[in-house]
C-alpha cells in the first residue's frame, strides 16, 4: 500500500498518487518567471479526490518550508468546505495545527453594503476610500493572512490588488480553472462617459464611487480587442493568460475539463483513473438536435418523451433530474414536466453534488451566439473553444453526480465528434455511450437497468 505524507485518508487512490507527484515536482524545481515553466495543470474525473490529494502535497512543503503560504482561489463558497474539511482531517490525523482563513466578499462582510449607493461592483471602493467604520470585519480578514498557512478566496480576487499580497514563495491554486475563460467586466455606458468630463477625484469624494476609478485599476487587464459597446453598456472579456501572469510565484491549476487554448500555460497532468464507483452508463437520443432556434420549436415533442421518462424512472422508485441550457427552456419544460429541471449548468457543474440516480441533459449547454459575452469569447478563444466548453459543462454536470448511474443525453450533437473534447478520464466511457434515435428504445434501456437494480449509491 502506497503512503502519502499529510494525506488525510488511510490509502490514496493511483490518480492521487500521480497528482500528489506532480505537485511535488513543481515545488522541487527552480523558480522562474516564465508562466509556462512555473505552473502545472492537473485535470481529472470530479470526484477522486484532487483537493486532498493537492493540499496534502502542499502542507507537507510548507511544513519543510519549501514554501509559504497556500493560496487557494475557488469558484464558489461552497469549495470552502471541502478545503477546510481536508484540512481539519490532516490536523486530526497527524496533530498538526495548520490554519485555514476564509477570505469573504464584501457583501458576506460590511456591515453596510446593501446600503451603499452604488452598483454593485464599485462598493468596495466606498469601503477602501472612504469607510472609517472601526472594527470592520471585511478589513480586518486582511490582517488574518499573515497568520494562515491556507488562504481561501473567490477567483474574482485575481483581477484586484490583492494579488500583491502575493510572494514568490507562496504557492497559488486556482480550482475550477477553465471558469477564467469567462471573466467579464460590465460598465455602464452613460456613468463612464459622464465621468470623462470630470475629475475622478472629485467624482469619488461626491459619489463614494467612481466608474474611472474602478477601470484604472483593472486597466493592465484590459485589452480594447476584446470590448464591445453596447447601448448600454461597455464588456469586457478579460484574457485568461493576463490573470495568470500577475501571479509571482508557482501556480497549480485545476480542472476536470481542460480546454484546449489553456494547454500550452504549463505542464498538463492528465489523470486516467476514473473509479469505477464513478462510473456512469451514458446513452445518446439522437432523434433531435436541437441548437438554439430550434430548441423551443421542438419543446411537445421533447416534453412528451421528458414525461414518459419520468414516470418510468419512478415506477422504480428511483429520482432524476433533467437539465437544461436556459430558464426559458426549463420554464416551458416545467409547465409539462413534473419534475427537477435545472437550467443553471453552472452552478450546478462546479459546486454542488446531484442526487439522483438518473440525469437527463436536453441540448448541450450553450449560451446564444447572440449575446454580446459569447461574442467576445468566440473572438478571444475561436469557436472551436465554444463547443468545446459548452460539451464540457454536460462532462461536468455528469461529474457532480455521485451515484453510479444513468445519463441521457438528448441532442444528436452528442454523435457528432464530441468525443474529441473528452477528457482523457472520460474518453473511454463517453466512447460506449450507447446511440439510438428511438425514444422507446431509451425508455427499454432505462427500464433494464433499473430493473436490474445497477445503481448503487457510493
């Protein structure tokens, strides 16, 4: 049996092993300040275990004093509990007493955020230019890191100053990292051009706020190429590589679905070893395809199949959950369906685990070529890019299931060379997808598995 250093849990999984080698080999090597040659890329399945794995690896150097502080920037707060909770384990197991902070946003924090008038993304100003509240407890958070051996934050610190809180001999995690690609800036038209005219200074002082103000400091990140002007308002599209080059020091990023344009950043660590307590049996209906401006025309038809499809999973007493790309879509869903149906593939392919023993995803989770966002990310990243982050979000909506169950997968666009956005971890289970264009044949499908009892809870 293979022993690691700090690892919370009695035997590590092979894929744990290769990740907690290769995040040893980063901090071995010299440092240097090309990004390519200071950062790691781990990308595995959604469920072996890649925090522990990581941060155990991380300990263990901070306690040789290889390094400093671990900085670990998550995509939502619901990651904060599994870092503490590994955390707390390796304390338990081993009697260490290493410390975990939790740094909070601004609205988790001031006191009188929800009273300041001010779009949101500027009221942190007030808070740095003109608050003199004493004990603030958003302020006071700060002065916690130089005692924490782990820092914990949102991945929307990257674009602000505290990057400069940052030493070279600091380490920073960024989980979830395929989410940089979709790092957008919103400013109000009319508010900046107002400003032009004015002196930000005096904007600041009269307003607690200022539009100039806030693009000043994001402005090293800024690149005209990827800004468009709407009526209402300017976007931006920060470039993912920018964020990165910010950093000083050693960077591991992490991911179940690498896109391809991040590849060439670093060092890719791609891990093979997929459990088989994770496995899924995927099938593909491919009577539709349905991109956007199909989609609702085709929404009887869908509804009907969705209907027969539920009843049958719960004539065995089992639950599942159908997701979609769009509210819109989930709502004239919901009006035939009586059942779960989920349009936030976002949030729900990156934080929170499903409990269902059958998952069926309508369509592939594409946001309209349309909108003004998906626009400056086909002109940042190309639209092969687009494809393949919309075939990634089902890849990881399947991951945050933690049963070994079914998944259905309604779209013909699943049959047409999807398989080469697969990660490595999924390519083989993706290739048995079983294919069919009959709706009966996939309610066959789901009536034999279930009836032969194959789910099994982890």
């Amino acid at each position: 049996m293979v022993s690691l250093e700090l690892f919370p849990y009695p035997s590590p999984r092979q894929g744990q092993i290769e990740i907690y080698d290769a995040v040893t080999n980063l901090i071995s090597t010299n440092y240097s300040t090309s990004l390519e040659d200071r950062t790691i890329i781990i990308e595995a399945a959604t469920g072996i275990g890649k925090t522990s794995a990581i941060i155990s690896a991380l300990l263990r150097a901070k306690e040789q004093r290889l390094i400093g502080r671990v900085w670990w920037f998550v995509w939502s707060h619901e990651h904060y509990s599994v870092i503490q909770r590994e955390i707390g384990r390796i304390n338990v197991r081993y009697g260490r007493n290493f410390k975990v902070l939790h740094i909070k946003g601004m609205k988790h924090l001031c006191p009188v955020y929800n009273q300041i008038n001010a779009p949101e993304p500027l009221r942190y100003q007030w808070c740095r230019y003109l608050c003199n509240l004493p004990n603030c407890q958003y302020k006071l958070q700060f002065k916690l890191i130089d005692f924490a051996d782990v820092i914990v934050l949102p991945q929307s610190y990257l674009i602000t100053d505290l990057t400069n809180y940052i030493d070279e001999r600091d380490v920073v995690v960024v989980d979830e990292c395929h989410k940089l690609l979709e790092t957008f800036i919103h400013v109000p038209r009319k508010e900046i051009e107002a400003e032009l005219n004015d002196l930000p200074e005096h904007i600041l002082l009269r307003k607690g706020y200022s539009y100039t103000l806030y693009l000043r400091d994001l402005l090293p990140l800024l690149d005209g190429r990827y800004c468009i002007s709407t009526e209402d308002e300017y976007i931006y599209l920060i470039h993912f590589r920018r964020i990165l080059e910010r950093i000083p020091c050693k960077i591991v990023l992490v991911t179940a679905t690498l896109p391809r344009v991040m590849r060439n950043i670093g060092y890719v660590c791609e891990i093979d070893d997929y459990p088989d307590e994770l496995h899924k049996d995927i099938v593909i209906l491919s009577c539709w395809k349905l991109p956007y401006r199909v989609r609702l025309r085709e929404i009887s038809a869908i509804a009907n199949f969705l209907k027969q499809l539920v009843t049958t999973v719960r004539s065995y007493g089992k639950e599942i959950v159908v997701f979609t790309p769009s509210t819109e879509y989930a709502t004239n869903l919901a009006k035939e369906v009586s059942t779960t149906i989920i349009s936030e593939f976002t949030r729900y392919s990156h934080a929170i685990d499903i409990d269902a023993d059958v998952i069926c995803v309508v369509s592939l989770g594409f946001s309209p070529p349309f909108e003004p966002e998906v626009k400056l990310f086909v002109r940042a990243y190309g639209r092969r890019t687009y494809f393949e982050v919309a075939f990634h979000r089902t890849v990881q909506v399947i991951g945050r299931m933690r049963k070994r169950g079914l998944v259905i997968l309604v779209d013909k666009r699943y049959t047409e060379r999807q398989y080469i956005y697969c990660p490595r971890w999924f390519r083989e289970v993706y290739r048995n997808a079983y294919v069919t264009s009959k709706p009966e044949k996939v309610l066959d499908i789901v009536r034999e598995k279930l009836g032969n009892e194959v789910l099994i809870e982890i």
